[in-house]
C-alpha cells in the first residue's frame, strides 16, 4: 500500500499571526515549539482529547506513525464524535499499513477504512476524509477491501463539494492507472478553475517531473511564478528540477539561493532542501567544496535529511 500522505506534504505559507496554534506549528515543522503547546495542554489534563490528538499529529509529523496511532486512539477512546480525530487516525494507520507483514496488512487496511468511513459519516463535508477513501479504494487491491468504482465514487461526491477538489481526486484515480492525459487533463483543469491557487501547479509539475518532461514543468512553475510573485516555495521547486534534470542550473542556481535569502520563515526542512538542491547544482558544475559546504548545511538545518547525507558521502 502506498504512502497516505495525501496533500500534507504541499507547500504551506506561514501566517503573520501570534501566537500560532499547536497545529499551525505542526503544519509549519515548528515541532519544538508545538511540542511546548502540547505539553502544556496535556499538563492540565492529561486527559484531554485534543490534547491527546494533538500528541499523534506531532508524532505523525516526526514520522513515528505507530506511536501516533497510539494517541490517536486514545482521543476518539474519548470523543468518538470528532470526526478530525478518525481522520487521523486513518491516516497513522495507512502509514503503518504499508510497513506492516503481509499478515498484518489486510487487518490494518479494514481499520483504514473503517476509520475513513467513520470520519465521513460524522462528517459528510470533510474532503479530506473522502480523499483518504479515495486513496484507499484505488491502492488496496480488491481483497483488502480495494475498488475503482468505488473510488471514483467518492471522487465524484468530493467534486460535488468542492469542483477544484474532485478534479485532484479524479488525477489521483488516473494516476492509479498510469493515465498521464488524464492525469495532465484534470489538474490543467483544477488550475482553470482557481488560476492564483497553487496546489493544482506543484501536482502537475510534479506529474511532468516523473516523466522527464522538464521542459513542460518549468513552464508550470514560470507560470506560479508570473501568478503568486510572492511565493517563495515555487523557486526552491524550480531549482529541484534544475538540480534533478541537469538543465538549467544557472538559472537552477539563482532560484535556490532566491529562497535561501527571502524565505526567512521556512521550515527547517524546507531550507536544508535548499541547501542540499545547491549543493547539487554546485557539484554538478564543477564546484565540489561549495557543494560540500552546502551538503553540510542541509544537515546542520536538518539532521534527518537522508538526500543531503547521501549526496555528502557520494562526493568524490
């Protein structure tokens, strides 16, 4: 089963408001900071649902979805009315799903759904619940539970609710069946439907990025650019390309170190991938020190990054 990371991954701009709440930090990577919120939470109550929820969205966001899953229990143990909590919980599940032995899998792949489904029913609107039914459908094969139709389904009912929203889903189920036109056709519509919005831009350059066809997805990322002059995130995707590619990687350059300079607020994450695409650019021009220097960086901002710890030991 296939990562359900859904659309949490996307770029996400900060808010120039304080204080931020534990899941405004979560979503921006502030995790040291959500960390002090959610204790907080937790030393009053140690009870407390959405303290509880908010314990699994960190470890979710630390990528220890099994521990999460643990939490997650625990705040629908305590409202099973909240249909944000079975989300999540959907979600921590599906991670550790597709870990799981493939004895354990189909048990694990029932309380996905299951979960997905709960959430749905205490809230028919939630988009996200329905999009992680959309996933489920279309990756579980038919025996855990697995169906097309009953993914488009949903895709359709999601459209109902939000039309930009279904056709993202719609590219979800073509990309289930490597339908690229498909694929290309409905986020080229999502985009028409909401020009300044930016999520439709980074999925279909993304989409072109896995068939090479760089080309087709620096246009895109020019075209966000001419759109949203003021997001930042478009430029280190730019220079991603370059450095993925190997074209372009002047102008590869000069986006990265755009970033670097004006994205002040980035998550540290986002900025030790900064590092690690310059390094990238400067070694494949030549500049290995400056490509060490940069590789190095990455780590210090984020010692996670496994990219940057490969790229540091690969440098000859």
């Amino acid at each position: 089963m296939r990562r359900f990371a859904f659309l949490i991954a996307l770029p996400l701009a900060l808010e120039a408001q304080a204080p931020l709440t534990p899941e405004q930090l979560i979503n921006a990577r502030r995790l040291d900071e959500a960390k002090v919120a959610v204790d907080a939470i937790l030393a009053k109550n140690g009870n407390d649902p959405r303290g509880l929820y908010l314990r699994g969205r960190l470890l979710y966001a630390q990528e220890n979805s099994g521990k999460a899953v643990d939490w997650f229990e625990k705040a629908v143990e305590r409202d099973k009315q909240n249909a944000e909590y079975h989300l999540w919980l959907g979600r921590a599940l599906g991670e550790e799903a597709q870990k799981a032995s493939k004895i354990r899998q189909p048990f694990l792949a029932r309380r996905v759904k299951s979960e997905f489904e709960q959430a749905v029913a205490l809230d028919p609107k939630m988009i996200d619940a329905r999009m992680g039914l959309v996933d489920f459908y279309s990756i579980a094969p038919g025996i855990m539970g697995g169906s097309m139709d009953k993914a488009k389904e949903q895709a359709a009912e999601i459209g109902r609710l939000n039309p930009i929203q279904g056709h993202l889903a719609a590219a979800r189920i073509a990309n289930r069946h490597k339908d690229t036109a498909t694929v290309e056709r409905e986020y080229k519509a999502a985009i028409a439907l909401a020009r300044d919005s930016s999520d439709a831009y980074y999925l279909l350059g993304g989409t072109y990025r896995a068939y090479a066809r760089w080309d087709d997805a620096f246009a895109i990322y020019d075209e966000l650019m001419k759109r949203r002059p003021e997001e930042m995130p478009v430029h280190l995707t730019w220079a991603g390309t370059a450095a993925q590619s190997g074209k372009n990687l002047e102008r590869g350059e000069r986006e990265a170190k755009l970033y670097i300079t004006n994205a002040k607020d980035a998550p540290s994450a986002n900025m030790s991938n900064a590092h690690w695409r310059l390094g990238q650019i400067y070694e494949q021009t030549g500049r290995k020190e400056l490509a060490r220097a940069e590789f190095n960086e990455a780590l210090k901002l984020n010692p996670r990054n496994q990219n940057a710890k490969k790229s540091l030991e690969g440098l000859k």
